[in-house]
C-alpha cells in the first residue's frame, strides 16, 4: 500500500533566497540526500521530499508527511534552522499553508 502524503507550501520574503537556500541544503548535505543549485533545492527529509525555491523577493519551501506530526517536525526543520541563517532578518518562521 502507498503511503499517502499531505503537502504544505513555506514563504518567507527575503531578498536573500538564493543565500539561504544554498546554506540549508550545504548543511543538510551532511545527513541527507540534496540535489541543488542557486535558486532550487530538492531535499529528501526524513518526514518526506521537500523541495525548495528562490527567487529576487521570497524563498519558498515545499514540504511533504504521512500526517500532522510528520508535518510539524518538517516545519520545525526548516524554520529552527532558517531562525540561525537569517538572524539578522529576525526570521521567526515560515508562514505555512496546506495544499
């Protein structure tokens, strides 16, 4: 049987996207599997794939779970590690919507 995923979408305006992304995925690289470039990220999280974008003006995170906790610990991933890399924007965290 197939494990069925739900889906939420992450966005936090910055104009340091591309820079953010490449120091999560720098980072993640040491225990997961990542493919990136500068402005998309493909993540495999232990909670689900998580897929990541940058543009000028937002860095958008796409993450996946088997169910609302699975979800909640991808969240807190993402957001504790971006709270380190983007203090100097007082980032608190992602503003998430499910799909």
């Amino acid at each position: 049987m197939t494990e069925t995923l739900t889906f939420q979408t992450g966005t936090f305006q910055t104009q340091q996207g591309s820079k953010y992304l490449q120091q999560l995925c720098k980072h993640f690289a040491h225990k997961i599997e990542v493919d990136y470039d500068a402005q998309s990220a493909r993540m495999a999280l232990p909670t689900g794939p998580a897929t990541l974008a940058a543009d000028e003006t937002t860095l958008t995170a796409r993450i996946s779970g088997a169910d609302d906790a699975a979800l909640e610990r991808a969240r807190h991933i993402i957001d504790d590690h971006l709270k380190r890399f983007a203090h100097r924007e007082n980032f608190e965290a992602m503003g998430w919507e499910t799909l």
